[in-house]
C-alpha cells in the first residue's frame, strides 16, 4: 500500500527544491573512460526533465574551488566530487587502472568546504559526495572526523547526520569498470546518472518528514512562486511615503519595525489564500506516522476516532462526546488532546513545550544580533535576588525617552500555578502575580531613546538599573533578559492587571446585598 502522507511529502519537496550544484574537476571530461569521469550533458538533460536548475562546475585549482563556497551558501543541494585532480595533476592523462588518488590530498579541499558549509550557513543542506573512488566508509569516516565536534552530529553507513545538515557518500556508476565486484556491501550506495534526481528528492523528502515541515516548505515555495505579487504590493512607489513617515519619528527605527511588521501581514495573507486544504495532508499524516494512544486502563483509541476529531465540522461539543461514546472520559478531552496524536520515537513531551514557546515568545531565532530593549512584555530575570519579573511598561513610555533615567513598571512571576502560564527557555513554568501590592518601579538610564540591553561576561544581555543616583555605578541591580513576550500575550497581561485593579470595595447593607 503507497503511504500517501510519503507522497504527498515529495511532492511538496519537490515543488520546494529548484536547484542542484555540482562540484566536479572532471565535468568538462567526459570522454575520459576513467571511474571518475563526469558526463555534464547527461547529468543536466536528467535534472531538466524534472524541473530542476543544475549547475555543474568544474573548478581548475583549489582556490578556486573553496571560492564557489558563498555560491555554495545558496543551493538547495550540494553534490561534490572527493577526489578533486588540480595543477600538477591536472595535465596528467589519468590512468582507470591506476589506484584512487590519495584522499589526504585530494580530499582536503572537499572537507575545507563541507566544514564551512556546516558551521557557517543557517540554511538547510543536503551535501551529496559523489566520487569515483571505492572507499566510501573511509570518506565517510574522515567526513564525521572533521566535523564531530559540531552540535549533533551522528554518523550511519555512507551518511552523516547534523543539527541542519545532511551528507551522503555515493559512488559514480560501476556499469564500466566493475570496481565494487569484490565489494559487495558497497553496492547499494552506487548510482547512475539517472538515479540522481530521485536519490536526492527522496532524501530530502525524509529529512522534512512532518506535518509542520510540509506546512513551512509549501509556504516558503508559495512565497517563491509569488515575489512578483508581493513586490506589487510593497513597491518602489511606495518609497517616498516610507521616508515621509520615518523622518517624523523620534525614533526612526520604529518606521523599520513597522515596515517589517507590514511585510509580515503580506506574506501571512499570502500563506492563507494561496494554500487553504491542508485537511487530506493532516489525513495522511495521522494514518501512516500516529499511533493509537493508550489513556485509561491500557485501553486504546482507534484512528478512526482521531480521524474524525479533526473533521472541521464538529463542535468541540461533539468531539468531547465522540471521545466518551469510545468508552472514555469525554470531559477529559483537554487533558488527553497532548497524548492523541503521537509519533514512535518523538520526545512527544517535549514537543508541547517547545510548540507552546512558539506561541507566546517572540523571540525565535536566537542568539540576536540585535540587543532587546525593555518593553511591554519583557522578561527578566533579577541576579539579585533571582526572581522573574514582567515588564507592563506601555510602548509609548518605552521609547522616545530623552537622556537620564526612566521608571520602568514591572508585575512579579511566581512558580505556581496561576493564570496565564508563560514557559522560560530554561524548563520554569511561571504565572503573573496579579496583586496590586506587589507591582514594582525600578529605574533605567535610557541611551538613544530606549533602555538597550548589554552583554555581560557569559555572552547573555542584561539590563541595569540605578537603584541611587543615575552615575551611581555600584548601586545597581543587574536583571538578565530572558525573552520577549508576543504582543497581544502582553497586552493580555495588562488588560488583567488594570481589571483586577479596577475592583470596587464599599460598605452597603447586608440586607440590601442579599436581595439578589
């Protein structure tokens, strides 16, 4: 039976991947009957058949191979050759029946390059060796070798696996020279020519294999597909009216944040009018990846039931009763929602917490760049005294602050339960202490118009208050930033507070009060 959630993955791969690289000393040689000869035509009539973009190079001498790594940068995927013959070998007529060049030679380039494509692009890759050589566990090995060190790297047969990097070593076809007769393990890591394009859909179809994956990889491809649309709307024209508003800003890098703000809005829309059915995806997702969950007494629930509680249709009314006809607690349906839809071999737990971040931080990608700066909506932590705060500051007192020092209001968070839970990145689940008493002022000394965080000694951003004079240096209390709530989280917050405050107190008749 076709697994459909597998093929519905490939396609969206598929749309998503446009180009291909090659990386092969040999490619404009390929009447060369030695193993290592590479027929450019025919690799590239192959990819074009199936839409794809393939640049095939042929570099002359190592610097100038290491200086295609920037072009490199900017591939959907990555195929290199291993064994790279430049100048003095270059003239040479290669001999197909002479042994593999020595890999310490002629290896150390590819490795230069993979290396710095590992740790220095934040793009995914997919990095194919493709060699003519036989000795595809040694090349893997000196591969992981180089690499070990990075965060996460794990290595398997002719292929390693990292954080956002994926490498795989593949043989040139052995059709000719019968090079792997006496290696038989080897075998099923060669490949032809045509073999290729598949090889490399299907491979990155595995590392993307998820329901969320294929959400963000269809997105991003919608957004290729329509930068002209996009630029339609956010056009040059625009231009003069952008600087009209930035110039009247006290803070001008506020009118960046809008625009950045707008250019979100326009590809959300985009995302929600050009890709609407995701419903038959979600279908397949949950045939062929979840597991019926176990909930009470080792008792079961069927796919058909977790197929039908995401039929859109429904109410939550009759989900809950779906779920209690099956012979569980319905009413339970909120607690038992985190367990519905799990996959074997996933730190299930673990992924509420990190999606649960999603939802309510700001702050994605990390480390920044760029420093926080106090807000409606900031976390901090004080290394004083070791307690949360959350800063209730309006926006519009956050910035535009003339030189000296601010008052900046902050609500306390406690580790208990509470309304509003809010996750730190550290594991503490902590709730706001909504109590009037216990709101705090403490006071900043702003710098270009805002109160900017600074690293400290342990690459972490800090802010300082001057709890005396605004020069006072040693009187201060030192508080770490810890994340950035989403805005309408924010707004929340204080919406809360200022209803909780809002409270009459007065003394009427208990009889009066009675008559309800």
């Amino acid at each position: 039976m076709n697994n459909r959630f597998l093929l519905a993955s490939k396609k969206i791969a598929d749309r998503f991947l446009q180009n291909v690289i090659f990386i092969d000393d040999m490619a404009d040689k390929s009447e060369n009957d030695s193993p290592q000869a590479f027929n450019s035509m025919v690799v590239t009539k192959f990819f074009a058949s199936k839409g794809k973009l393939c640049t095939i190079l042929a570099p002359k001498n190592s610097d100038e191979f290491l200086n295609y790594t920037q072009l490199l940068m900017k591939a959907d995927v990555i195929v290199l050759d291993w064994t790279l013959i430049f100048q003095q070998q270059a003239s040479e007529e290669l001999d197909p029946e002479a042994d593999a060049p020595d890999e310490e030679i002629h290896g150390a380039d590819t490795l230069k390059v993979i290396r710095t494509l590992c740790t220095d692009c934040q793009k995914y890759k997919l990095i194919i060796v493709y060699t003519g050589d036989v000795n595809l566990e040694e090349i893997n090995n000196a591969i992981f070798q180089a690499i070990s060190d990075i965060e996460g790297a794990s290595k398997g047969m002719c292929e390693i696996h990292l954080r956002n990097t994926s490498i795989f070593v593949r043989a040139k076809d052995d059709m000719t020279h019968g090079r792997f007769k006496h290696l038989p393990k080897f075998k099923p890591y060669v490949l032809s020519y045509d073999m290729l394009p598949e090889f490399i859909l299907e491979k990155f179809t595995q590392e993307v294999y998820g329901l969320i994956p294929n959400f963000v990889l269809n997105t991003l491809a919608t957004i290729r597909e329509n930068t002209s649309l996009i630029l339609s709307k956010l056009s040059k024209d625009l231009d003069s009216a952008y600087m009209g508003h930035r110039i009247i800003q006290d803070n001008q890098s506020d009118a960046k944040l809008m625009l950045t703000r707008v250019f979100g809005d326009a590809l959300i829309d985009l995302a929600n009018t050009k890709d609407r059915d995701y419903q038959d995806l979600v279908h397949a997702w949950i045939e062929e990846c979840v597991q019926e969950p176990v909930l009470e007494n080792d008792k079961r629930l069927s796919k058909d039931i977790l197929l039908k509680l995401v039929d859109p249709a429904l109410t939550i009314e009759e989900r809950i009763a779906l779920v209690g006809n099956a012979g569980f607690k319905g009413k339970n349906l909120e607690k038992y929602a985190p367990r519905l839809y799990t996959v074997p071999e996933r730190d299930n737990e673990n992924a509420n917490i990190e999606f649960a971040k999603l939802t309510h931080h700001k702050n994605y990608f990390r480390p920044s760049s760029i420093p926080p700066v106090l807000s409606l909506g900031t976390i901090v932590m004080s290394q004083n005294s070791k307690k949360y705060y959350v800063c209730v500051q309006q926006r519009c007192d956050s910035v535009r602050i003339k030189e000296g020092v601010r008052n900046f209001i902050f609500l306390p968070l406690i580790e208990k339960g509470g309304e509003h839970p809010i996750l730190t990145d550290d594991g503490k689940t902590l709730s706001v202490d909504y109590t009037s008493y216990n709101i705090t002022v403490f006071p900043f000394k702003a710098t270009h118009g805002c109160i900017s965080a600074h690293i400290n000694e342990n690459s972490e951003y800090v802010f300082i208050a001057n709890k005396g004079e605004a020069d006072d240096t040693d009187n201060v209390e030192i508080f770490r930033w810890i994340v950035d709530l989403k805005d309408l989280h924010a707004q929340r917050i204080i919406n809360t507070y200022c209803a909780k405050v809002y409270r009459v107190g007065l003394d009427e008749s208990e009889w009066l009060r009675a008559q309800k």
